[in-house]
C-alpha cells in the first residue's frame, strides 16, 4: 500500500469511529479493535518522526522508544521537564541565549549541563547518592525480555 493510500485509510478509519451519524458498515470488527489499530499506526509513525529528527538530543538520551515512553506514568514537574529537554534553569541553556554571563556551575567543577547535574556536580553528591540507594534493581529479564537482550 503506497503511503498515501496508507494515510487515506487513516484517516477514513479515524472519520468512521468518530463521526456519530454514520451507520455502522460492519459487524466483524469491533471498534476496540480500530481504536487499538489507530494508536498502534500513530506510535509507528511517531516513531519514525522521533528516529529522523535532529531535534531532543537530551529527550531521546531518555526516551529512544515512543512506545516505552507511553507505558510509565511520569509526574511531569517543571524540574523533571527542565532535565529531560535540557531548557529552563539550566546554565548551558540560559548562557546559549545570552541571559547569563557563564554556563559555571556553582560547584566551580565545570559548566551547568544536564550530564553535569545528574552525574558529576559535587553539591548534589549526597542528593544523587540518596537516589542511587532509593532506585531498586531491575533484574536484567524485566529490562530486556525473556531472552534478556
């Protein structure tokens, strides 16, 4: 199927399980079933968008798979945001657009960065290990399926 035919089926299929007024063409296939059908083609296609973007180097360095992103209920604060994209309160990001004079970190061990904060600012050492202490290990089958890769 050529991708245009592939998007007009979409979109009729989208049209039919939303419009109301049209009467039901079929009696095999359960809405549930196109509904399900529908996200699936959506998360594809978002993941082909996601893979060719050159765009949210940090958010893919979190997030790789649309799919994997979709399944976790995340509480989404404004400082989980501002690690996850790199934009905010972050040095680098507010020294790239000229509203501070230095990306320094107040450590004085490097520039302000997402790698910085999470892995090497020696003022959030005790904040980091609390969270290395808290975080439970995964057995490597639950990580990466049965096969365990």
């Amino acid at each position: 199927m050529s991708r245009f035919a592939s998007l007009r089926h979409t979109e009729l299929a989208k049209e039919a399980v939303s419009n109301k007024t049209i009467e039901e063409c079929y009696t095999r296939i359960p809405k549930s079933a196109v509904l399900s059908e529908l996200s699936e083609q959506c998360v594809k296609q978002w993941q082909n968008e996601w893979e060719r973007s050159s765009k949210g180097v940090i958010t893919k360095s979190f997030f790789p798979k649309i799919a994997d992103r979709l399944k976790p209920r995340i509480n989404a604060t404004p400082n989980f945001t501002t690690i996850v994209n790199g934009h905010g309160n972050i040095k680098t990001y507010l020294y790239k657009y000229k509203i501070i004079e230095s990306p320094m970190c107040s450590c004085d061990e490097g520039e302000q960065s997402v790698d910085h904060i999470l892995y090497e600012c020696k003022l959030l050492e005790h904040e980091r290990d609390r969270l290395k202490a808290a975080v439970k290990v995964i057995p490597l089958q639950a990580q990466c399926g049965p096969e365990g890769g």
